[in-house]
C-alpha cells in the first residue's frame, strides 16, 4: 500500500523513498490480487471438492447401500416364494418369486454402474452374484420349473443344501452392505470436512478483504491523504502571508517532488517580496528626495520669478538706458558692448520665462477639463495674427474634436507648433501650415504639416531635448525649449509625439491624445464638429 519510506534498509530501503505515487499504487494493487488470487483459488478447490463429495454421497455412495437392500429384499422375496411352493405345491406360492426376479434385476442393474471405480465394493458385488447364481441355479431355478408334486419332492431334498447356500448368500449380502455403509459414513465425514473447510476458507477470504480494504485506506491516508492535507495547510498558510512558513516535502517521490517544488516557488517569493520590501524602501526614499527637490525646485521658481527677475529687469533698463543716453557719444565698439549686454539680458529674461513656464507643465497648470480644440485653434491662430501676417502664412485645418486636458498646456502646445511652423519657413515659397486630426481606435492622431526648411532624419529625436537648437541665435531666436515643453505636454495627457522622417519639403509633426469617452450626464462627443 501506499506509505512512506524513506529509511537505509538493506535491499531495498533506500530504493523504495524514491518510488512514486503511480508505482506504490501498482505494487499495492497486484500484491492484493494476488492474495485474492490465491484465496480464490483454495476457495474454488473447496466449492470442488465439497461438490465431489457431495456427489459421492448423494449420487454413489447412498444408493449403492440402497439398491444392495434392494437386492437383498428382492432374493428373499425369491426365497420366500420357492420355499412356499416347495411346501405346499401351489403355484400362487411363486408371485413373491417371480417379483423378487424383476427386482433383483433392477437391483443389479443399478448397482453394477455405481460401484464401478470401486475394487472393494466391485469385488463384493461379484461375490454376491457368483453366491446368487450358484443358489439359483441349485434352488430356486430347478424348485420353480418343476411341476407342484416333483417341485414339493425337489425341495424337500435340498432343504439342507438351500438353506446352506442361502446363508452363504446372506453372509456375502452382509459383507457388502457393511462396505457400502461404512464407506457411506466416511463420505459423509469427509463431506462434513470439507464444508467446514470451505466455510473456514470463505470467512478467512472475507477477513483478508477487510484487512486488505484497511491496509488500503490506511496506506491512501499515509501515503496520499495526509501529505496533500499537510501540502495544503502549508501552501494555506504562505497563501495568507506567512512566507517564512518553511513547506515538508513529506510522502511518495512524486508528492515529495511537488512539494519540493511548491517550497522552491515559496523561497523565490519570499526573496522576491524581500527585494520588493526594499525597492519599495528606496522609492520611499527617493520619493521622499522628489518631494525634497520639488520643493526645491518650486522654491527656485519662486526666487526665479521675483528675486531673479528684479536684478535682471534692472540690468536690462540700466543698460538699455545707456544705449539710448550715451549711444553715438562713445565709439564704436562701446555701442558694440553696450548692445551685447542689452540683447544677454532680454535673452535671459525670456530663457527664465521659458524655464518657469516648461517646469509649470504638470505642476501649476492640471485642470483637467472638456476642452474643445478647435475653440484653442483659434486662440492660437488669433495670439500668432502678427507674425502670422508678416510672414503671409497660410493656415488650414481639418475640424478638430473635444478631449480631455488642461485648456492651458493644450494652449501653449498649439501656440508653440504653429509658431515654430511658421518662424522656420523657407525663404523660397509661402508659408503653408495644416493641421489635420483623425481618429484611430481609443486615439485621436493629430499631423502638423508646414512646407518650411524641414528637420533631417537624424536630428528627429534631438529637437525633442531641452536647450538642443539646430541652428544659431542670430539665424533662428529662441531658447530651444518649445518642442520640448510640446513633448512634455503631449505625454502629460498620456500621447506621444514624433517627427515623421518620411515627410520631405518641410516638416510634419505627429502627436496623439486619448479620445474623450463622455460620462452620464455630457452631452459632448469628443467627435469634430461639422
């Protein structure tokens, strides 16, 4: 059965720890059919033997004693009937004769099958006929034939012969009814034997069944039961957070296996939750340093945008005050230095504005709102009317939808596409902006297309980096910071932003934002309006 073994025994202790759920099954089943096996066959040996020798008694050994009494009834009926006629000379004398002929036949006729096999009882049975013949033929035979006067003068004669050859007869008779009775009496013992026998083998088949029924459940409990309710309680109790809860690989190999393996898994979840607890440790920490730098950051910007700006605001009167006072009064290159820090202080005064406004991204502006793009379009488009103008751009549109977001960051991402379109224009041809919007699933995806000087293919991803310009000052103003905050934004509201490097004459920029799913009670789409 099913149990577990895991000790050195010699032979054989060793190899049975390793043995598997399937092989203790297999060894535990055949070695119980086999044990049936043999009980059943000594159980079917004494159903047959108790059969033999119920056939023996019933169908031999009873009617054999039987038909010898017949057969003595039927020779003292002959007996009889001679002797009467041999007294009184009539033949009515000669019906128990002529009776115990028949009789005798059909005695003899179901004895001879019945004590066939059986020397003794053959052998008694051939005394006894050779003893019936001689009589007969000395007696009855002659005493029957003759007619009333010689059969009274014959039998008178041979009285003493008759009654000699008749003992002799009864003598043989005895003999062999004694033989049939007592091997009759040793059939019955035997049968009696044998039926307790089978009785004995069937209650011990019985016994074995239930020990064997035992043995198997005892052997499923050890063996199965007890280790998967042990497996389980465990795997219960790491289920419930004790990860320190060691797992007992206990059982057949195959069990013992999988709770190796359910103990492997447990040990790598409990180093993954140690590594998890300390990554979580240092986010705190670095959280807590974000919270720090933030605070940091938003005290710069404060310092930036009033204690900052004052020196520099005063700076750049002073200077620009001398431009206009003393210009033309100093020489030349006077005017020169004097236009150098005129132009470092309106640079830095928009570079800080610039920076103020991309650390704001996120931060000061979050209001998230339905916000109708076309309505910012054409703020955007109305704010850039002046150089719009000066540079006879034209700008077209497709109708643009409603989404989700912060009306001012969506602002300022419109104002700096369609600036940058129009401050890089090629000096060859017509300023031509537009703008298209389409949607793509749970996306919208927005194209901004200029016919200006283009951005090449390696610089796509450049342009997108802080303070990163492709051309100088004096070429192209600007603090390189615009598509940046543009990338900043875009991702804010969960799109992305590219430049798409297959677009030749100009450029083209493509960014998305989630589609605006309406909630009860709003009434908007988020669908372009016709």
């Amino acid at each position: 059965m099913v149990t577990e073994q895991t000790g050195d025994r010699p032979g054989g202790g060793r190899g049975w720890a390793t043995w598997t759920t399937r092989r203790w099954l297999r060894v535990g089943v055949g070695a119980a059919l086999a044990v049936l096996a043999v009980l059943g066959t000594i159980g079917i040996w004494t159903m047959g033997r108790t059969s033999d020798l119920t056939h023996q008694l019933v169908d031999i050994r009873s009617p054999a004693l039987i038909n010898s009494v017949r057969l003595e009834a039927a020779l003292l009926n002959q007996e009889t009937g001679v002797r009467g006629y041999g007294l009184a000379g009539n033949q009515q004398f000669l019906g128990p004769y002529t009776k115990g002929l028949a009789d005798e036949k059909a005695a003899r006729d179901r004895l001879h099958p019945l004590v066939r096999g059986d020397e003794r009882a053959q052998a008694d049975l051939d005394t006894v006929l050779v003893q019936v013949e001689k009589w007969q033929e000395r007696i009855t035979r002659p005493i029957a034939a003759a007619a009333s006067g010689p059969a009274v003068t014959l039998a008178t004669q041979r009285a003493e012969e008759g009654k000699t050859t008749f003992d002799a007869l009864r003598q043989a008779m005895s003999r062999q009814q004694d033989y049939l009775q007592d091997a009759r009496t040793a059939a019955g013992s035997d049968l009696d034997r044998a039926t307790e026998l089978r009785n004995g083998v069937f209650i011990a088949i019985g016994l074995v069944i239930l020990v064997l029924a035992g043995l198997v459940f005892e052997g499923l409990r050890r063996g199965i039961t007890d280790p998967l309710a042990r497996l389980g309680r465990d795997v219960r109790l790491v289920t419930e957070g004790r990860f320190d809860h060691a797992i007992t690989a206990t059982g057949p190999a195959d069990l013992r296996r999988l709770a190796e393996d359910v103990e492997a898994m447990r040990q790598r979840l409990s180093d993954e939750l140690g590594l998890a607890e300390e990554s979580r440790r240092l986010l705190d920490e670095q959280a807590a340093d974000l919270r720090r730098s933030n605070a940091e950051l938003e005290q710069f910007a404060y310092v930036a945008s009033h204690d900052l700006q004052e020196p520099l605001r005063k700076v750049s009167s002073f200077t620009q005050l001398l431009q206009r006072r003393y210009a033309g009064q100093l020489d030349d290159r006077a005017d020169q230095y004097i236009g150098f820090a005129v132009d470092g202080a309106n640079r830095m005064q928009r570079l800080i504005n610039d920076l103020l406004a991309f650390s704001r991204v996120g931060r000061i502006h979050n209001q998230q709102d339905v916000v109708e793009l076309d309505t910012i379009a054409d703020r955007t488009v109305e704010a850039l009317s002046v150089a719009i103008e000066e540079s006879g751009a034209e700008i077209t549109r497709d109708p643009l939808p409603t989404v989700v977001g912060d009306a001012t960051q969506l602002g300022m991402l419109w104002q700096n596409l369609i600036a940058n379109a129009v401050k890089f224009r090629s000096p060859e041809r017509k300023p031509r902006i537009h703008v298209e919007a389409e949607r793509d699933g749970d996306l919208w995806r927005f194209a901004v297309t200029d016919n200006g000087i283009g951005i090449s293919p390696e610089f796509a991803d450049k342009v997108f980096v802080i303070f990163q310009r492709l051309h100088t000052k004096d070429a192209y103003p600007g603090s390189g910071i615009g598509l940046a905050m543009c990338k900043k934004i875009v991702e804010f509201h969960g799109g992305t932003i590219a430049i798409d490097t297959t677009h030749s004459k100009g450029t083209r920029i493509l960014f998305t934002l989630p589609v605006h799913t309406p909630v009860e009670g709003d009434d908007t789409t988020g669908e372009p309006r016709p």
